[in-house]
C-alpha cells in the first residue's frame, strides 16, 4: 500500500505540473490519485498520499523555480487531506451508490424504480455533489493559510481569491473525481479489495 501511495503522490505531481505548464485552462489533475487511494484503501493511505503530493509538488516547484515554491509545501497539507476525508466519508454515506458495497441497490427517493438507468443516474449525481464539496472545502482551506501566512484578511482579498479558486478548481475536481473512480475500480480488482469495506 506505501508504494502505492507514494506512486499515487509522485504522478500527482508530475500530472498536476504538466498540466499546469501545458493548458492555459485551469485544469491540474493533482488530486486524482489522493482521491482513487481514498477510494480503494481508505483514509489512512489516502491522507499519506495527500500529504506526500504536497511535499512532491514542493520539491518540482522548486527544480522548476516557480514562484508558488516560496511559499512552504505544509501549506497544501490541510486542501490535500481534506479531499481525502471528505471522500471517505461520501465512500461510506453512499457506498452502495457508489458500487463499494455488496447487496440490492436501493435507489435514492428521487427516483421511483431501480433501473440501469437510475442507478448510472445516482452515481452521477453523488459525484457532482462531492465535486462540488470537495472544491468548496479544497479551496476554502488553501486559500485561507495562503492568505493567513502571505497577506492579510483586512486587505479585502480572501473573498476574492477564494471565489476565484473555486471557478477555478471546479471543473478541474469534476474531471478528478470521476476518473478517480474507475481509477479506484481497477485498484481494487488488482489488490482484490473488499467491496464491503470501503
């Protein structure tokens, strides 16, 4: 599982600096694999693979030499294990939704049969609503210890940067969230996890 973790961190990373150097649009993929460990192997190794993203993406900002290295690696910390815990808990809230749990799939009340249909439709409405959490939560915690350890709250700016960072992360964490599902899938088919312990 450690090597996975910190394979997960390490292509964070190195995806999240790719991206960011390649598209003009805001797209990162830095948190698709925090979010597949999370999936796979839970909380633990989830936040071990946020912390060490963290940590990576500090050490190739600075063989990079981008400005974003001035400020310290810990920084990341609090977004990154966020995403883990927060996943964690929509794995464990809708797990059947989900496909992490074995048994009859109950439909949520918003639809009246349990169809192919309504079961694809639930997934895909449980997981824009944890995009969504996880780019509210994401991005309320980085921009908050940026602002506390670079600027200050009385300059008018944490508003403006925090909305600023939720448009931007928004659609980047739609993509992370449902690639790191069938990412999660074939994780746990590789390891032979157990569907009934998410």
């Amino acid at each position: 599982m450690s090597i996975v973790a910190i394979a997960g961190a390490l292509l964070n990373a190195v995806i999240g600096h790719v991206c960011t150097a390649l598209f003009k649009f805001p797209i990162f993929l830095d948190t698709i694999f925090i979010i597949a460990i999370t999936f796979t192997f839970g909380l633990l190794w989830g936040s071990i693979c946020a912390a060490l993203t963290a940590v990576f993406i500090y050490i190739i900002n600075l063989i990079s030499k981008s400005i974003i290295a001035a400020v310290p690696f810990f920084l990341d910390i609090p977004g990154f294990a966020s995403i883990a815990l927060v996943t964690w808990l929509f794995m464990r809230i809708f797990a059947r939704e989900l496909n992490f749990k074995k048994g009859a799939w109950e439909p949520l009340p918003i639809w009246n049969k349990s169809s192919k249909t309504s079961i694809l439709i639930d997934k895909i409405f449980i997981l824009f609503i944890l995009s969504f959490a996880l780019c509210v939560i994401f991005s309320f915690l980085n921009t908050t210890f940026y602002v506390l350890f670079t600027t200050s709250f009385l300059n008018g700016i944490f508003l403006s940067k925090l909305f600023s960072c939720i448009i931007n992360r928004s659609f980047d964490m739609l993509v992370c969230i449902y690639a790191s599902l069938f990412i999660s899938y074939s994780l746990r088919s590789v390891f032979n996890v157990s569907s009934q312990s998410p």
